[in-house]
C-alpha cells in the first residue's frame, strides 16, 4: 500500500505529483491533526529543517525525533535547538546507529 505523502506549505507548488496531496492548513496544528487523521493509525512523520522542527517541539507536537547527524560542515544555518523557549529536557535516547556516512539517533519525547 502505498503511503501518501502530505506537504504543508504557504506557497502553492509549481506543478503537482500524483504521488503527494498539498496541505494549506491556518497553523502547524491543524496540519499535524489533518495528516493524522489522513493517516489513519499509521504513522506521520515531519520533515524540514530547524525551523520547522523548533515548532514541532515548542508546541509539544511529536512523540520522538529522529536526527542524522552527518559530518558536514555548511558554514551558516539554523541550530537545531536554538529560538526554543525551553530547552528540551524530556527527550531520551532510544536508538544509536552508526554508518559509514552518519549517525542514526532516535529519542523518544515524554509530552508535558
């Protein structure tokens, strides 16, 4: 079975895939809950960049986070848990897999 794909943007895509359905949902809340609720028991994942995942964090909205740490050097960005008002406390490390490219860590989130 194949799983849809669900993007979440303000910006409407040049052109669409068959294979993902276009999210345009007021706040970050409304489009987790929608693509829950599409999902249909299964899991959701969100993906993007700090930014994205400082508001996924700030607003309590995941149950774990999965980071891949390369050993690349891109010289400006976002830190990942910077602009938070809270720095996470509640994140345990459930998984560490080394590769040859990276590594692999799974931290499961206790909600407050």
């Amino acid at each position: 079975m194949r799983v849809p794909t669900i993007v979440v943007t303000h910006r409407p895509p040049a052109s669409l895939r068959e294979a993902s359905v276009y999210l345009y949902a007021p706040n970050l809340e409304v489009a987790i809950e929608t693509a829950t609720q599409a999902a249909a028991g299964r899991d959701v994942a969100v993906m993007g960049g700090a930014s994205l995942i400082q508001q996924v964090l700030s607003g309590n909205l995941v149950d774990s986070l999965q980071l891949h740490v390369a050993p690349v050097i891109f010289g400006s960005g976002l830190r990942l848990f910077e602009n938070l008002e809270e720095q996470p406390r509640n994140l345990t490390l459930s998984s560490a897999v080394a590769t040859a490219s990276a590594m692999h860590l799974l931290y499961t989130i206790e909600r407050s």
